[in-house]
C-alpha cells in the first residue's frame, strides 16, 4: 500500500512477512517472470531483473523458486502467460487508488477486484479514472539510522535523484524512472540498502482523512485488496496522519 503513510505501511508489511510468505512469493515470482520475459535471464544485463532479485532475497525466497521462476520467464521452462494490468477506482471517502496486477486470467483478476471494491465501499473505474492523478517515480525509502541527508544527498543526487524528503525516523528518495537503476546502483555501491525501492504510482494530489471509521474503511480496503492472489501492489492518495492510521490499525 501507499499513500502518505507510506513510511508506516512499509513497517507494517516487513513486520507481517511471515504470516503471508505465500503470498510475498507467488508476487515475487510474477515479477521475476515479467522482469526475464522482459529483459532476459542474466541480471548483470537486467536492471529490473536485479531490483526484484534484490526483493527476493530480502524475503528469504528459496533459491530454486527464484531460478524456476526466472526459467519461466526466458522460456527455459513451461509456464502461464502473465500478463501486467493496472485497474484503476475508488476506496471509501473519494481516495483513487491505482491496483497493479500480474495476471494469468485478466477475467478472473477484473471481477476479484471490481467485487472487493463493490464489497467495501468503492468502485472500479475505467482507464483514465484516477491515473492522471499518479505519476510513476522510483521511490526509495531508507531508516534514518542508515545513512545522514547530507551523505545521502551527495549519493543520490549526482546519480539521478530528483528529490529527497526526509523524514524523522526516515529519508524517501525519488527519482525518474530513466535513472531508477542509476540511483538503486549508487545506493549500493555505498552500502545503504533502501527499506523499500520500487516504481511506484506517485500521487499529485491528496484526499486528507481525519475521521478513524473513515480510515478504517480505507485501509481495509486496501488490505483485502493486496490479500488478492493477482494483485502486486496499491497505490493510494489518502493524506492520514500517523494518529488516526495508528487508531485506525488498532
């Protein structure tokens, strides 16, 4: 998920890695799939190839489901076709939200989302609802105790960087999606390993929420929506300060 808790929902996820290790693979290996089909098999020579390897191995994925699925991907092995979609709607309160999908049956995926959606307050819209309300950036996000702004400005900016926002307990690093793998290289070649790095849909404008039983329905949506098998990411404009996104967790 994200939004402006992004920092909090990142927490949040690394600390629930175990109870959905299943599912963290069966996302891992769709993006290894896509990134090989994409760029082939040798990761020296695929960026995006590297930056999901890098995801797998924080997860602890099992080698051989990386190698299967990487195989998969070339050609080497058998496998579906999966395909790349993103669905675009609304949760609770008018938040737009951007639900990337890695899909061997698009029918199956369109109607788990278009039902949760329905289901929980929000509803799908069609291509062009809410995207022009996102822009994809590379995001980077980074514990403070892990390096200093200054440092890091150096290291980020001269290789790519756009914009380094930094936080109390944490730095978020963005930068165009043309110098992604410039910056995610200069990272770690200095030894900073980001806590999060990915291409995310970045929102322009933000829904603010401050009523709990309305972030509760958001987040809840959210959460059922990312439990689906199909379902990568979600990408949320809500503006939720930690007090009510604590209230609401709780």
């Amino acid at each position: 998920m994200s939004g402006h808790s992004k920092w909090a929902t990142t927490k949040r996820h690394k600390a629930a890695v175990d109870a959905k290790r299943g599912k963290i693979f069966s996302v891992i290996s769709k993006e290894l799939i896509l990134a090989a089909r994409a760029g082939g098999g040798d990761p020296d020579m695929n960026p995006r190839l590297r930056t999901v390897l890098q995801k797998a191995k924080a997860s602890n994925m099992p080698n051989d489901n990386v190698h299967r699925a990487i195989k998969k991907g070339t050609g080497e092995l058998p496998g579906v076709v999966i395909e790349e979609v993103i669905y675009e709607g609304y949760a609770s309160g008018g938040v737009a939200l951007m639900i990337e999908v890695a899909t061997d049956n698009t029918n199956r995926s369109v109607g788990e989302v278009r039902s949760t959606l329905t289901k929980n307050g929000g509803n799908l819209g069609g291509p062009g609802a809410v995207a022009y309300n996102f822009t994809r950036t590379g995001q980077f996000m980074i514990a403070a105790e892990k390096t200093s702004e200054e440092a890091l400005m150096d290291i980020a900016l001269d290789a790519g960087a756009e914009d380094i926002l930094s936080e109390e307990d944490h730095f978020e690093v963005r930068c165009p999606v043309t110098e992604y793998e410039n910056v995610s290289r200069a990272l770690e070649d200095a030894g900073i390993e980001p806590d999060s790095s990915e291409l995310a849909y970045i929102p322009e404008n933000l829904v603010p929420v401050t009523d709990v039983d309305e972030a509760k329905r958001i987040l809840r949506i959210i959460d059922i929506l990312e439990d689906l098998e199909d379902v990568q990411n979600v990408y949320a404009n809500f503006d939720m300060d930690e007090t009510i996104f604590s209230a609401a967790e709780g």
